[in-house]
C-alpha cells in the first residue's frame, strides 16, 4: 500500500511530493468526480450524493466515510491504486 491508514481504519492518508492540482485545468471539483467515479466503478456516481469524503492539503491527501464508518480493505485497495493515477497524473 502506498498509503497509510489511521488507527481506526477510518481515514486513508496519501502523501507524495508529485502531487499536482489544476493541470489541464482540472479544479479540486472535477478531481474529486472523476475519483468517486473511478472508486465505484460507475460514471453516473456523483461526489456529494456519495458517502465518500476526500481533502487535499498540499501534498496531502485524505479520504474518509462521510458515515464514520471504517474503510474496508477492499475499499482501501481502491482507493490507494485510484489517488495517485488520478492525483499524480493529471
């Protein structure tokens, strides 16, 4: 895994020096749709109707149930093969 994961399973954390934001001018906005999409496996999915949550702080990443609930380890799968060719290539 790529990432790390909090103690209580809740929050996947993805940090690297590579991450980049707006190129072909994509917003945060568009990132996080074209994530949700990509983490369901469906192109209708829409980020805020999801219970998906995802932040960016500078080179950092996190993403979380809106529910509180754990991540599975499916799920964390997903989500560390997902962030970085999303994040790292666009």
């Amino acid at each position: 895994m790529r990432g790390t994961v909090s103690t209580d399973q809740r929050v996947y954390h993805y940090e690297s020096p590579f991450l980049k934001q707006g190129e072909h001018g994509l917003t945060l906005s568009q990132l996080r749709a074209q994530f949700i999409k990509e983490l369901l496996n469906n192109p209708r999915a829409k980020y805020v109707t999801e219970n998906y949550a995802l932040e960016k702080e500078q080179r950092r990443i996190n993403v979380w149930k809106k529910d509180g609930k754990t991540l599975s380890e499916d799920e964390l799968s997903r989500i560390d093969t997902i962030i970085p060719r999303i994040f790292e290539t666009n």
